[in-house]
C-alpha cells in the first residue's frame, strides 16, 4: 500500500512540533501553554509512527504509546495545577506567577 | 565435675537476670532472697566440685570444658571455656561462700533502702563476674570476667548515684582499673602474637631468647594485677572505693575484685617464673604497699577507710608472698583475710547501721557497752589481722613472713618491712578498737543507741528511706540476717587458720601445689624465728596503741609534717592530679583554643561561606518566568542543533 512519501509525514511533524513550541513561548496562559506542549508530543509521535511505518518495525508505535500515556498524566497534573491557582484568584498568566525567583 | 562447675559459674548470672527483668513484679525482700539463695547455690556447687576433686589423684585435678566457640580469627580461637583445678576451686569456695554471708547480711542492712532490687542485681552480678574471672578457662575470658567485675564494682560503688562523692569515686575506680585493664590486654596480644595458646594451664613455653617478651607480658600482667588489687602505684581508687554501702566494701576488699591480683599471678606464674625481676618488683611493690597504707591508716578518722587501708596492707603481704614464690602462703592468706576482713567490715557495718550512717570514728567511742556482740566480733576480727595466735592471720601472714628469709637480700629486706609492717598492723587495728569500742558511751553514741529508735539505717540516706517505712523493727544490734552471718564469720576467722600450720600441716600448699608449685620454701626454724619476731611486733602495736589510746598515758606524737604527709595519703591523689589531670586540661584548652577555634571551626566557616556566596551568586538566574526557562531550552537546542550540523 503505498501512501504519502515519508517527506510529507516529517513535515506536517515539524509543522506540529514547531506550532506548539512557539505557543509555548508566547502565550502566556498556562492552559494554552500546556495545550501546546500537548501539539509537541504529538508532533513527535507523528515523526515515531512515521519512521515505524518506514522500517517496518513496530517498536516506534508502542514509544508513541508510552508517550501518549504519559501526556495524559502530565495534563492530569497540569490542570490539577491549574485549578488550584484559579482557586488562589489568581491571575492566570505565567509571567506573574514567579514565586520560584531565587 | 563440669556440670556442678557449670552451676556455680550461672547461678549468680541467672539471679542478676532474674531480678532484672521482673522489675517491680517481685518485692524487695524477694530480691535479696533470690540473690542469696543463688550464691549459696554457688557455694553448694562448688562444694561439689571440690569433693569430686578431692576424690581424684593430685595430677588429674583439672578439666576444662568449652560451652562454645566464642571467637575466631583465622588460626586463632577462644572458647567460652571454663577451667576447674584446685586453684580455681579454692577461690570458688572463697568466692561464693564469703559472698553469700555478705549478701545475706545485706538483706537486713539494705532494708528500706529505695532501690534494693538493683542493689541485689548487682551484687549477684559482682559475685558473677568474680567466679567468671577464677574459673576462666583462657586468658580471654579471664580477662572477660576481669573487665565484668570492674564494670560491677563501679556499678556498686556509684550505688547511691545521687551522691556526687560517690559517683566521683566509682569513676576513679573505674579508670584505676582500665589502666590494668590496657596493660594486660597488651600482654596479651603479645602472646597472641607470638603464637602462644592462651589456655590455662597448657601456655607460655616462650623459647629463650625471648626475654624480653616474657619480660613484657608479665609486667603487662602485673599492671592489671596492682589495677584491680590496689598497689602502688595504682592504689587511689580503693580507700575512695569506701563510698559505696558497707556490704559492697566488704565484698570487694574481702570475696571478691582486690583478691583477683593475687590470683592472676598465682594463675600465670609458669609467665612470672620465666621473669624473675618482674616476679621481684611486684614483692617490692607488694611491700611497699603494706608498709604505706599501714601508715596511712594510723591517720584515717573514718571507720571504713582505717579497715580500707589495710586491706591494701594485707594484699600487700600477699603480693609479697606472691612474689617472693609462696604461692600457697599467699593463697591461705587470701582465705584466712576473706574471713577476717569481711567480719571486720561487716561489724563495722553493724555499728555503722546502729549509729544512722555515722562512719567518723571521732564521734564514736564506748560503743561496746551497747553493742557487746559487735565488740567481741570487732576484737576477733582485729586479732586475726594483727596475727596473734590462735587467730587466723597468724598461721598465713606468718609463713609469707618467714618466706622472705628464705630468698637472700632481697628476701630480708621484704622481711624486715613486713615485720614494720606488723608492728603498723597492730598499732592501727587497735587505734580504731580502742577509739571506738571500750570506756564510756559518747554523747553521740548514747543518743542514737539509747532512745532505741535509731533513725533510718543507711549512711546518710535518711531522706532515702521511704516515709512510714520503719526501719527498725529491730532493736540493739541488727537484724538476725546480720549478726548470724558476723558470727559466722567470727566462728571462721578463729578457726580458719587452723586449716594450716606450715612446719606441721599443709593442706592448702599440698592443694595448690600441681597448679602452682612454690619455689620459698623456708624452713621450720625460719618460720619459728618469722612468727616471734611478728607476733612480738604486733603485740608491741598493739600494747602502744592501748598506751596512746586506751590508757592515755602517751600522747599522740605531734609530727606536724608527718600527719600532714600521711593525712594527705602521701600526696598521690595530688601528684596525680598534677602529672595526669592538669596537663590533660592544659592541653584540651590549649587544642580548643589554638587549633579547634582557629583551624578546624574557621576553616569550617571559610568553606560554609564560600558555598552561600556562590549560590546566591546562582540564585539570581533563576527568575521565576516560566517562558525564559522555555527559551533558554529552545536557544540552546538551536544551538546545539546548528553545531551538530555544522560538524557534520
């Protein structure tokens, strides 16, 4: 069955990748921000499964697997984290939240 | 023969245990009895063992059993191994039959004391340790049951630990006693080292050429031994020893701990023959000693430290014995003292006891018209230690006397300071008979036994005792569990001698002769011509002592100096003081100021601020902005990415 080049897939993964890492430079909500730590991982995935298809081997689908796993538990936390801040009343803006200044 | 052995050696072990763990379950008098009744049992063993051995050939008198091995290293092992031979099993019976009549006795003098079951822990403990020590089968667990007896006559010196004298000087003890301690545990890695076996008997075939080491190790040997038996130059420890409660002095000084000197040498003396002049040196210090605490003692005003210092007389004549090679002198004169010292100490417990812990015999005087069975107990007592026939120390203190004449010059000298201190011996036991006993009651003595209702029993424990707890159910002299055992003791201090008489009888030499064959072996006429010279000696002690003190027609002789010099105990604690305690202090002010202040605390400090310095230096990069963090990451990813592709 032959698809897409290999090119297209890695492209439309760095276009992911490249998307979520400027959210998360410049957005300052820590919602988006962790939405688009979300469009990295799958940036990546994308790029796993691709390579995977590519050799035929399916080591690379079940890492996208583990790693799906383990976004979901990181948004777990993150929200967790969120939700506590909105309970504090406080702003919702990365910037201000610098209580970690050495 | 080993299981009764076995018995003796466990039974006090397994009584300390016993009240130990049942804490308050048991009451204090149940205490005592366990304690008592587990001696006795002791003493019943060792009765046993001696009538098995008494049934064997002299030359197959001895067993060794091993429980266990206790401790490997290598080539090298030590088992929990116990050694019955006739010398072991005579300081058995010594050991376990004078400390049952002392813990007997303290039923009755501890009574009412507050804490009477740790009292009897650790008496049943001393008498433990003690047997440990004589019947160990290697050096090992000698030195095992050495460190265990020193261990519980601190316990029992500090016994009233709220009494800061008292805590003062079980430590002094304590620390006397670890320097023998170092010193015979060095010899005997000096041994070990040179591949000897430290079982008792088979040891020390040290080859020649070897001198030495052999040198060595019996002078380590005789470091432990003048430790634990209060010779100079190590003697402090016992007349401060006397802090503890009455029983517990006479334990020591009688059954148990000073005795345990003159065991080792006659234990290891196949070690000590192979080294003459060590042999020599512990005679010289042995006579010495004698002479020095004899002379102290005329000076002492406190009843229990007179009876103190001479017992470091006695064990001076023991040690002269031991040294000179009457080692079967020695040995009968460490039975015949066990008797007539322990009756001492436990009369004057009993007077001590009657008078509510008075013990300056300044304040006593004409106690004997209240106290008649104290009296007489008291002058028997006296009479043995002063050697005036038939009274025990005359047959064994005047065979070690007559050994000296049997040796040489050096032999003579040891004979003549033995005999001065004879003469000593008389003239301070009866100074302290004469104040305390005969002519008219004291005001203070008349007030306490008169009423009847002597307060609280325990030297200045008055406070100790619990209220409405009567101490006194009592009347006169003490109660029965005291005075039967004083009367025992009396009883064996008149009769005890009689066990040997050298130039007619010798059992107890015969006895110990496979362990430890005697090489002084004086004559008759020696040992004639010995008992004149001391017994006329003593009687001349004691006829000037009942001029100065009973009949007044002396007076004491004022020597300024001489009073000073022997009130002072001849400037040993100062010397000490001196040449230990203050350069110790000098030295640790000295480190604290000059390299523990400046050195290791600044350096210490140096190092701490350098730390806080460059973290709050780092601390500054840390800003807090998440998206900086973020950007720092992405910028060197870049970097790192761009490099990565430039080298390729």
């Amino acid at each position: 069955m032959r698809g897409p080049d290999i090119a297209w897939y890695l492209a439309v993964s760095a276009f992911l990748f490249a998307t979520g890492a400027l959210g998360v430079l410049l957005r300052r909500s820590p919602l988006i921000i962790l939405l688009s730590l979300e469009i990295m991982l799958n940036g990546g995935n994308l790029a796993l499964i691709a390579f995977s298809r590519l050799h035929g081997e399916s080591s690379g689908q079940i890492f996208a697997l583990a790693v799906m796993a383990v976004a979901a538990a990181e948004v777990v936390v993150g929200l967790g984290l969120i939700v506590a801040i909105a309970q504090k009343k406080l702003d919702l803006d990365v910037d201000k939240l610098s209580f970690l200044r050495g | 023969v080993i299981v009764a052995a076995w018995i003796c050696l466990v039974a006090p072990l397994a009584a300390a245990l016993t009240i130990t763990l049942l804490g308050n379950t048991i009451s204090r008098r149940a205490a005592g009895y366990v304690a008592t009744a587990s001696v006795l049992g002791s003493f019943a063993a060792a009765v046993v063992v001696l009538a098995k051995l008494w049934s064997e050939a002299p030359a197959d008198r001895s067993h060794a059993s091993t429980a266990w091995e206790w401790l490997t290293a290598g080539s090298f092992h030590v088992g929990l191994r116990i050694l019955v031979d006739p010398l072991s099993v005579f300081m058995m019976l010594i050991v376990s039959g004078i400390g049952f009549l002392i813990v007997a006795y303290s039923i009755g003098y501890m009574d009412g004391d507050n804490e009477e079951r740790r009292y009897f822990a650790y008496m049943a403990l001393f008498v433990f340790s003690m047997l440990l020590l004589v019947q160990a089968g290697n050096l090992v667990i000698l030195l095992a049951g050495w460190g265990l007896v020193g261990l519980s006559s601190y316990l029992l010196i500090g016994f009233w630990h709220d009494r800061p004298p008292a805590v003062a000087a079980a430590k002094k003890a304590f620390i006397m006693n670890a320097v023998g301690d170092a010193t015979m545990a060095l010899a005997f890695f000096l041994l070990i080292q040179h591949g000897q076996s430290l079982n008792l008997p088979d040891m020390f075939a040290i080859g020649p050429g070897h001198g030495w080491l052999v040198n060595l190790v019996a002078l380590g040997l005789l470091g432990g031994a003048i430790a634990k038996s209060a010779q100079i130059p190590l003697q402090t420890w016992l007349p401060d020893a006397m802090e503890g409660p009455t029983p517990v002095s006479a334990l020591i000084h009688a059954a148990t701990m000073v005795t345990a000197g003159v065991y080792l040498i006659v234990r290891t003396s196949a070690i000590f023959e192979q080294a003459p002049r060590v042999l020599e040196l512990a005679a010289g210090l042995g006579a010495g000693t004698l002479l020095m605490a004899g002379l102290i003692a005329l000076v002492q005003t406190d009843i229990k430290k007179v009876i103190a210092y001479s017992t470091m007389s006695q064990i001076g004549y023991m040690f002269v014995g031991a040294g000179l090679g009457a080692y079967g002198s020695a040995m009968f004169h460490l039975m015949t003292h066990a008797f007539f010292k322990a009756l001492l100490f436990l009369a004057a417990g009993l007077v001590i006891h009657a008078l509510a812990g008075e013990q300056d015999i300044r304040k006593m005087g004409g106690v004997g018209r209240l106290m008649p069975f104290t009296r007489i107990a008291f002058l028997i007592g006296s009479l043995a230690l002063v050697g005036v026939p038939p009274f025990s120390g005359f047959f064994s203190k005047d065979s070690i006397i007559a050994a000296g004449l049997s040796r040489g010059w050096y032999g003579y000298i040891l004979f003549a300071i033995a005999l001065v201190g004879a003469f000593l011996t008389g003239l301070y036991a009866f100074r302290l008979y004469l104040i305390v006993f005969p002519g008219e009651p004291s005001p203070f003595v008349r007030e306490h036994l008169m009423r009847g209702s002597h307060a609280a029993g325990m030297e200045g424990a008055h406070a100790r005792s619990e209220p409405g707890h009567e101490v006194h159910e009592h009347k006169g002299e003490g109660p029965f569990s005291m005075t039967s055992t004083v009367a025992v003791l009396a009883v064996l201090s008149v009769i005890g001698g009689f066990l040997q008489y050298a130039p007619l009888w010798h059992p107890i030499s015969d006895w110990l002769d496979p362990v430890a064959p005697p090489f002084a072996l004086p004559t008759n006429t020696e040992e004639a011509l010995a008992s004149l010279f001391a017994v006329l000696l003593g009687l001349a002690g004691i006829g000037v002592a009942w001029l100065i003190y009973g009949a007044k027609r002396w007076r004491v002789p004022k020597l300024a100096f001489s009073q000073r010099l022997l009130e002072h105990k001849f400037y040993f604690d100062e010397a000490y003081d001196a040449a230990f305690y203050r350069p110790a202090v000098w030295l640790a002010k000295g480190l604290g100021r000059w390299i523990e202040g400046p050195i290791i605390g600044g350096s210490i400090r140096e190092i701490t601020a350098a730390f806080r310095e460059a973290g709050l230096d780092t601390s500054r990069i840390q800003t807090g902005l998440v998206r900086t963090y973020a950007l720092a990451i992405a910028a060197s990813l870049a970097v790192i990415t761009i490099v990565f592709v430039a080298v390729r």
